[in-house]
C-alpha cells in the first residue's frame, strides 16, 4: 500500500487530533487547527503543537512518530496481529505501519484512537476461559497454523511485551472474564493478565506477583495485581490497567516514544529517565518515584529495564509517571541492565546510585533513605515469596543472587 492516510483521534473527544500520511516509504503528521487551540501536545518532545506536516526523518520507528509506536505491540501482541494478516493474504514485510495503526483502530493501550478501521467482524461481547485462552497462546507460540480464535484476537491483539498476554474485564464478585479491550460493563476492571512463554521459569506469575508486593512496599506506585488460575496451565499474573478509569481512557506514553529511544537497543542510562521525568512533570517527587524504581531494580536484580518498561500518563492537564509494571527478577542482555547506572551495567554500586542522585540535585540523605528502604525489604524476600507461592528452589536461587551478585560496596 504506497498511500494511506490515518485520522487520530482522543477516545471520547470529537476533536480531530490530526492526520496521519504515509507516502511511498515516508509518514507525516499534522495537528488539526481545532486540535491546536485545546493547548495539548500528544508528545512535547518530539511532536510539538504547531501547525505543518511533521515527520520523523530518523526513522526510529519505521517512521512512525513514538507517541503513535506505543499504540503498536511487540512481541506478542505483534505475533498475533502478523497471524491475522497472513490469513489475509498479507505477508508481514509488506504491512505498512499505518495498517497497524488501523487494526489497533480503538483497542490500543492508551487514549488515541485511529480511523478508518479494518474491520474484524468478531463478536465483541464473548465470554471466556483463562485456561482456553492459554491453550490457545500456547499453540500460537508452538506455531500452529490454525485460525486465530475470535477471543484471542479481541482479548491479545494489542498488549505489548514479550510474553502472552490478553486483556480482559474482571468481576471481582462473580469471578466473571470477559474480552475487555473497549468499554466494560458496570462491576468489571480492566485487567491485562500474563501467561508463561516456553522458555520462562514454571512459577513466572507468582514471581511476579511476590516482586508486586514488594514493589509496594517499598512505596513504589503500583496498579492491583492479582494471580488468575488458568488451569492445567497454571497461574497467570493479573495486573489492573491503568490507562482505564473505569471506561475512560487516559493518555499514555512510554519513556521509549517520548524520547525516540529503540527499546530494543541498550541506548540510555536511568539519568535520561530521572531528567525526562522533571522536564515532563515538573515535579521532584515525580522524579524521586522515578529514582526509587532504579534502586528497586537495581537491588532486586530486574536487569530487563528497557525504555519501554517506564510509561507516563497524561490527565486531569497535567503529566505524570505511570504506576510501575514489569518488576520481576531478570538478568538481562547479557546480564547487564538494559539502562545503565552512572554509566555501569553489569555491576552498578551504592555509589553508582548516588552519583545518578546528586546529578538531579535529590539529597544525598533521602537516596540514602530510599537505598535502605529497598534494601530492608529485600531481605524479607524469602517470605514474599513463600507467600506468593514461588517454589523453593527458586527462592533460594534468587537469594544466592541478592547475597552474591548485587552488592552495594
């Protein structure tokens, strides 16, 4: 397809926010004159609200501009949006990122919503199992050519991340699933829920769960998570969205797109995250929070800390980060972290976490308080575990970590 023109539009808002045009190899933008007026940019760094065509010349993202890459999945997301347009006769090279943006249409993470749609002709309201929605991830990652399941389409075709994931609405009293990708009915939550991948560990989502609860205490910004049962699949790691206040949408931004930063390369250091953070939000305490889940990942040894995995929300006309997600044990590309500390990824000390302090003017005390704060509660790892269920020769192995591997001298 050598042209296609895309509208964009905020969920809920009449207000055109600007066309998107794709020409031979090349994608422009331009802001709606009304669009203008409402004094909101999509992405102040990189999309400013002024009038003309903007365009992306480096080409980070195939020369989609960030704001509009984080409406698109990876990962698993992006398998299952290849699967339905191979049973269309498309081959994967030749889907042009504005045919994406199409299929997202309005079932993508975030507030921005894309016409024209293509049209799935599935049917919305079904109800469903974990359990045969892991049986059905499970042969799509096996590589089964068979149809992609309506409810899979519906539930996993716009989640990001590598493992397979679905979005679902939850009834907390009934204990009901239903496809939750759109507006929910009264007494449901939005929720994304995660299944095992081949390669992870067997108890994946209650490691994750135990690193949740630690997060919390460690007064980091955490959505409600929860572990569903998905049968002889085992347990799946629940997590409430927090781009959906009930039915409403909130704009969303990944530190990925804000700063053009492929997060599938190693480019940035957790300075760059603290700095966007102050320039975005204007708020110490915005980038203190920021600093608090470098420590965290940094002493519990969560070394996938790539641009994508930091997000930040757009509401009530103001900025702020989004909650923490994706907090788990892992060892990263070649066991280094994905951002750098002070410059140092494989072995990143206490002082390594107090120079990034001191470079954003946060007191040597308070990152200090943080430091113990994290490290305190990581010596209790051992009990959220047991608690989350994590299995014994997991814990132990994790500990052996913590007590050999991250060190602070």
């Amino acid at each position: 397809m050598r042209n296609l023109n895309i509208n964009v539009f905020l969920h809920n808002n009449p207000t055109q926010v600007g066309e998107l045009m794709q020409v031979d190899h090349n994608i422009y933008f331009e802001y709606s004159s009304e669009f203008i007026e409402t004094g909101f940019s999509l992405s102040p760094f990189k999309l400013p609200l002024e009038p003309g065509v903007q365009v992306d010349k480096q080409k980070v993202f195939s020369g989609l501009h960030g704001v509009f890459n984080d409406s698109l999945p990876d990962g698993w997301g992006l398998l299952i949006m290849d699967r339905y347009f191979k049973k269309q006769g498309i081959e994967r090279h030749k889907i042009a990122p504005l045919q994406r943006l199409a299929f997202i249409n309005d079932r993508g993470l975030g507030a921005l919503t894309y016409e024209p749609s293509i049209p799935l002709n599935l049917d919305w309201s079904s109800t469903m199992s974990l359990e045969f929605l892991a049986r059905d991830c499970e042969s799509i990652l096996e590589g089964a050519e068979t149809d992609i399941l309506p409810e899979l389409i519906i539930a996993g075709g716009s989640p990001g991340g590598a493992r397979p994931k679905v979005l679902i609405g939850f009834n907390q009293t009934t204990q009901q699933i239903c496809a939750g990708t759109n507006d929910l009915p009264v007494d449901f939550q939005h929720y994304l829920v995660k299944f095992s991948e081949m390669l992870d560990i067997n108890d994946i989502a209650e490691l994750e769960f135990a690193y949740a609860k630690m997060a919390k205490d460690c007064d980091i910004n955490m959505p409600a998570t929860r572990l569903f049962n998905a049968g002889k699949y085992g347990m799946a790691f629940g997590v409430e969205r927090f781009d959906r206040i009930f039915n409403q949408r909130v704009h969303y931004h990944t530190l990925s797109g804000l700063l053009h930063a492929d997060f599938r390369e190693p480019n940035l250091d957790y300075l760059d995250f603290l700095k966007a953070t102050w320039l975005l939000t204007q708020d110490i305490e915005q980038m203190i929070q920021a600093y608090r889940r470098m420590v965290f990942n940094v002493l519990m040894h969560n070394r996938d800390d790539h641009s994508k995995n930091f997000g930040y929300l757009y509401n009530n006309n103001e900025w702020a980060l989004s909650p923490a997600y994706d907090l788990t044990y892992s060892t990263g590309m070649a066991g280094e972290h994905t951002m750098t500390i002070n410059g140092e990824g494989l072995r990143p000390t206490q002082k390594d976490l107090l120079a990034v302090a001191e470079s954003v003017n946060i007191p040597k005390n308070r990152a200090k308080e943080i430091i113990d704060q994290i490290v305190s509660v990581r010596e209790n790892w051992a009990r959220y575990a047991e608690q989350a269920n994590v299995k014994k020769n997991l814990i132990k192995q994790i500990k052996h970590v913590f007590e050999h591997t991250v060190k602070l001298t």
